[in-house]
C-alpha cells in the first residue's frame, strides 16, 4: 500500500490531537487511506511502544472490510467544508435510497384506512373510540364505501386493487377485507407472526411476475415477511447458525462485486464464517469466467451469496451464467443453500434467477424498498421452497445435535424436530421464546399487498418503464459526461454505476498517465472529488470491485447532477494531469 499521507488525514491528526476525534476512528480512517500502523501513530504523536499497543489491540484485518460506508462520512464532511466556504451544496452520489416515489399506493393506503377507523365506530357512541368488528360482511361493506369515495385520491387504484385481489386470492371475499382492514387497523397482534395468509398469497403473486418472470417453478414457496432485506439476513444468518447448517470454520461463497455490508457480515464474530470470493469478470460485463464457478465444486463451501442484480455494477447475471453455477452446484455441491438478494430484480427487463434452477437451495430475499420508494417502510420478504435443502439437512445431523436443537425449539411445538426451516426463521428471529411477537406490523404487511396489487394491476409495465426511464436518463446523462461508451443491455438496473478509472485515465490521456495516477492511493481521488467539487462517491474497491473504481448512484440525484458528477470525475482527472510532470 502506498504511504503517501493525503492532506486530510493531517487535518484529522490534528483534530484527534485536541480530542475532537477518537483515536480508533484515526486508526480506522488511516487503514482506509491504506497508511501503515506506524505512519498513522507518528502522525498522532504516538511513541513507538505505544504504537506497538495500537497495533496489537486494534483489528487491523476488521477495520479493512469497515471502508465504504466508513468513508462516506468523511468524504461528506469533507465536502461540507468545501462548501461553506463557497457557499454550494454538496452532491452525495454515495446513498442507494431513490429520491422517485409511488404516490398511488400511499394515497390509498390513506382511503383503507379511513374505512377501517370508520367501520371500527359502528356501534359506539363513545367519542373517537370503535370496536373491533367481525369480518361477516366487511367485503360489501368496503363496496359501499368505495362508491360513496367514488373519485377521492386513491379510490380508482384501491377498487382495482382489491377487485384483484378478489378475483385471484384463494378465499372468502370477507376474509380477504377482514385479514387487509385488520391488517390495517392493527389493533391485535400480527397473527400468524410469520405473515398473514393474505399477504402470503398476494405476494407470492407479485415475486412470481417479478422474481420469475410470470413461470415459477414446480412446488409452494413458504414466505416470511421481515423489515427489509436487511433484517432478512440477520435472520437467516443468524438461523442457519442455530440449526448448525453453517458453523465457525465453514465456507460461503461470495459473487463479488457486491453491496459491502454483505462482505462483512458472514466475518462477523457472531458466524466465524470464511468467504471465498467468485469474483465477476469487468472483461466478461461482470458475467463470473469458468474458472471463477469452477470454485464452487469445494465441499467446504456450505452457502452461495449474492445480490442479483448486483449492487454496485447494477449487472444482473446473464442466462448462461447462472445454468453455468447452478450445474456446478448440482453436481458437486447439491446441499449448497443459497442465499440470493433480488432488490433490484424490479428493475431490470431481463432477469434470470438461481431460483428457477434450484428452488430447493434457494432462501430468496427480496425488498419493496427501492422499486417504490419504500425504504422507511421497511418491507421485505423471504421465500422458501418447500421442499427446503435445510429441513433435510437437519434431519441429516447427529442424533445428540438434533436434540439439542429440539430442546430449543419444545417450547412451540410438541414435536419440535418437525418444525421446518421458514417457521424456525421467524421463531429464531425472536429467540424462540418471543416467537408469537415476531415478523412485521399489519400495515407494514397491509402497504406490501397494495404495492404488489400495485404492479400486478399494470399489464403494460407503466409504472416500471417510468422508473426505467428516468434512470436510464441519469445513466446516460453520467456517461456522456464522462465522454465514455454507455454500457447497454436489458439485464442493466442502472441504479448504480461503477466506473473504472484506471480505464477512463488512460482513455483521457493514455497509458502512462493511467500508470501513473495509479501509483498513488485511489481513495486520494474520492476526497479530491470530495474537496475540490463537493461531490461524494465511495470506492468500488469496498465493494470487491477493482482498485481504481468508483460507485455513483444515480436514484438519488436527478440527471442534472448526474452529468455534474460526471464532468467532476473528468475535472480530478484533469487536474492529476496537470500536477504530473509531463
Ligand atoms: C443489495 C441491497 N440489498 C438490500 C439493501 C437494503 O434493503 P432494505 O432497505 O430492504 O433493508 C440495499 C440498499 O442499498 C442493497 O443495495
């Protein structure tokens, strides 16, 4: 790693110094801009035998993975500076949460629960309290109060909505309103705690359009809807840990390049687990090379992880690559679980998914967060076949770790060795003995019915060629700025762009001069990015991607800035020029 020490990381000294930064927050930092232990601890005044005491007490190895997100927040304050003294704003390419929204659902999320607090008054005559009411003729009344809304925002969408839902969910029509204003009402807790039947049916619908493109495979997916897709893999990982699929010491594959967070997650003391990277090729559009699947074939290797489409090169993976990896596990690894995050799967118009494959190793997991401007919501959701690999692999372990697995599991179930692996996930997202409390709120789960209602109701995809097409302006916008080829190709999201600067220097001014900028520290780029043009990107080299890359997001800023972000990115360049001797 290169020592040389950027401007800031004085001015940081200096701050840790006076006591205004922690000197673990210093160190972390230092590893970030790649400085040695030692270069960090002079830097701070440190003595030798107490840089010796930093180094043995501080996870250097640790600090390493933090980067991304860590350095966002220095990057940003770098900008802020910049800007108050000139007076701009900053531009922060940095954040995944869209600035679109969907206003159609919200607004009759609003009508819905209208009729839920009018219809919970029937009968009282107590001011501003109802009762909760029974669900023998909910559905008509929910008719009447349409008609008389007829015309109120959200009132169109919410008769489609709900005429859907009558006409393809496999219930009684006042089950169906019951379950859905309940749902809505929330007086009660969320019962069953992995997810309504309702709400099971309605988006079991809506990931067979998105996920599998209208042919879902053979066999029912099991679905348990969580607080995003975040909190989906704090529950699986944290669920194939206690039923002993993955333990310390065992290997999970990881499909890099991929949204950091999930790098360090499987290192986590929590899991000891070692990740084996199958690294996508930039050469091959991010496809994963032959000998890159070839790695899957290792035994040791328990679990596949992946964002498909991925996060940050916005790639999802081709048709032959993954008949290429799912063969590759059926042959050599057939008890492998993958653990596969679609998020982005709404985005793109081609999308090919291990579920189809494999539909029994798959523990697919998905988030209405981005598609609909949702993420505060927090609604997500994991399928799992049922036919799962996992309830297998339990009935294959030890006798003795069998019952120690029933002993966790008698206080829900008189024969807990039955309890299979979608119902564990809910019942260890809560410790088991809180299991009846678990999964998402009604409304969170009422407002993910009337999303996915949302889409299904729009045969001609209006909603999604919306939000494809104002990417698509960002996207292109970005690249001409950078005077660079647009990548194209129905399997592109272009939520995210990744570029590869190493290759945009030498396209801008040659080889040499690419050789050059290089042989300083890539990070140096970001924070004059950062400094010189108040704009904020993070490094793709956090997200396993290569050394001299950079991750714009383009759903938080409008296209305007997304060419600014680009001729900032062609400006830093020019100015490397310009400090290189020639
Ligand atoms: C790949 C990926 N998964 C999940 C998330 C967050 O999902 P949620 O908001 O559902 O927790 C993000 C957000 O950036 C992401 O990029």
């Amino acid at each position: 790693m290169s020592q040389t020490i950027h401007p800031f990381l004085s001015e940081i000294a200096e701050e840790v110094k006076r006591g205004g930064i922690s000197r673990r927050d210093f160190f972390k930092y230092a590893v970030i801009c790649g400085l040695s232990v030692s270069a960090a601890g002079k830097l701070i005044g440190l003595t030798g035998p107490e840089i010796a005491v930093a180094a043995s007490s501080i996870d250097w190895k640790g600090l390493e993975l933090e980067s991304p997100f860590e350095i966002k927040n220095l990057l940003i304050q770098k900008a802020e500076e910049a800007c108050a003294k000139s007076g701009c704003s900053i531009l922060n390419a940095g954040r995944g949460n869209p600035n679109f929204l969907n206003t159609e659902v919200r607004k009759s999320f609003a009508l819905l629960t209208l009729f839920a607090a009018e219809l919970a008054q029937q009968g009282s005559t107590v001011k501003d309290l109802g009762y909760r009411q029974g669900k023998s003729g909910m559905a008509a009344a929910l008719q009447e109060f349409l008609k008389k809304h007829h015309g109120d925002p959200g009132e169109a969408f919410l008769e489609q909505a709900i005429s859907y839902a009558l006409s393809k969910v496999a219930m009684d029509a006042d089950e169906i309103i019951f379950q859905l204003v309940d749902g809505i009402q929330a007086d009660f807790y969320p019962d069953p705690p992995r997810i309504f039947p309702v709400t099971e049916q309605i988006v079991r619908k809506y990931l067979d359009r998105v996920v599998f493109s209208g042919a879902p495979p053979q066999g029912d997916f099991h679905l348990f809807a969580t607080e995003g897709a975040t909190a989906a893999m704090i529950y699986i990982f944290n669920s194939l840990k206690e039923n002993m699929i993955l333990n310390p010491g065992d290997k999970v594959a990881i499909v890099t390049p991929i949204f950091s967070p999930y790098l360090e997650l499987p290192v986590l003391k929590d899991y000891g687990l070692e990740t084996v990277y199958i690294r996508g090729s930039e050469e091959m559009d991010w496809q994963v090379p032959d000998s890159e699947v070839a790695k899957l074939k290792d035994p040791r290797i328990k679990a596949l992880y992946m964002v498909n489409p991925t996060n940050p090169t916005s790639v999802s993976l081709n048709a032959d690559t993954v008949k290429r990896m799912a063969k590759t596990i059926r042959i050599h690894n057939p008890d492998m679980v993958i653990i596969s995050d679609t998020v982005y799967a709404s985005f793109v118009d081609e999308f090919n998914t291990f579920g189809k494959e494999l539909p029994e190793n798959i523990l697919g997991v998905y988030s209405y967060s981005k598609y609909f401007g949702v993420t505060g919501w927090r609604l997500g959701v994991v399928m799992v076949h049922e036919d799962c690999v996992i309830n297998r692999l339990i009935k294959k372990l030890p006798k003795a770790k069998q019952a120690q697995l029933d002993l966790r599991y008698r206080l829900i179930s008189t024969k807990p060795g039955d309890i299979p692996f979608h119902e564990r996930l809910e019942m260890d997202s809560r410790q088991v003995a809180l299991a009846h409390t678990g999964g998402i709120s009604g409304p969170q789960q009422v407002a993910m019915c009337l999303f996915s209602l949302y889409e299904l109701t729009d045969d001609d995809y209006v909603y999604k060629k919306s939000i494809m097409d104002i990417l698509k302006k960002r996207w292109t916008a970005l690249y001409t700025a950078l005077a660079m080829p647009e990548p194209q190709g129905k399997n592109l999201t272009r939520y995210y762009a990744l570029i590869d600067l190493k290759k945009l220097a030498a396209k801008m001014y040659g080889p040499a001069f690419s050789e050059q900028l290089t042989a300083s520290h890539s990070l140096e780029f970001l924070f004059k990015l950062a400094e010189n043009h108040h704009t904020v990107c993070l490094p793709g080299e956090g997200f396993a991607g290569p050394n001299w890359s950079l991750r714009v997001a383009l759903a938080n800023i409008d296209e305007k800035n997304c060419r600014d972000v680009g001729l900032a990115i062609v400006a830093v360049m020019k100015e490397y020029k310009q400090s290189m001797p020639a």
